[in-house]
C-alpha cells in the first residue's frame, strides 16, 4: 500500500511541477509584453499586465497560428539557402576555367 501511495504522490508532483512551469512561461509572457506595451503607451505596469492578459487570452489561437507558421517559415528559409548555396557551388566548381 506504501508503494501505491509513493506513486500516486510522485505523479501528483509531475503535474504540479508541469502545471508550475507553465504558469511560470505565461508569467514570463505576461511581463515581457507589459514592459513592451509600457515602452510603446506610457501605461503603468499593472495596466499593460491586464491588458496584455487579455488580449493574448482573446487572441490565443492567432497567436498559435502565427508562432506555428513562422517555424515553418523558417525552416522553409533554411532549406532555400541550403538548396541555392549548393547549386552556385556545384556551378561555380563545374564551370570554373583551369588556371593553368
């Protein structure tokens, strides 16, 4: 029955620890925005807090679409230099006249 006990605590301690870290990214968030909308508007920081709490909260799903296609749009990027730096090398090496 220990045992049981033991596991049934540590699994409440991974979702406590789980639930702690987000709450911990959203805070983060939350004030990162807040100095930006402090910088941009004049307001005081509990003010842009609320306001930024809001406004991401009202607007989650755009903001998950817009974090999720700019990944794509980056490694879309990324692949596109790979690909025409490889292509001018392999020009520039199979048509370079001998020096000699």
């Amino acid at each position: 029955m220990k045992e049981a006990d033991n596991r049934v605590v540590k699994y409440c301690l991974y979702a406590l620890n789980a639930f702690l870290a987000c709450l911990e990214c959203c805070v983060k968030h939350v004030t990162e925005h807040s100095y930006i909308r402090i910088a941009l508007c004049g307001d005081n920081f509990m003010t842009s807090c609320r306001w930024v709490f809001w406004n991401s909260f009202n607007n989650a799903l755009n903001i998950g679409m817009v974090a999720g296609m700019g990944g794509v749009l980056v490694k879309i990027g990324e692949v596109t230099v790979a690909v025409i730096s490889t292509v001018a090398g392999y020009y520039y090496i199979h048509n370079q006249k001998e020096i000699m």
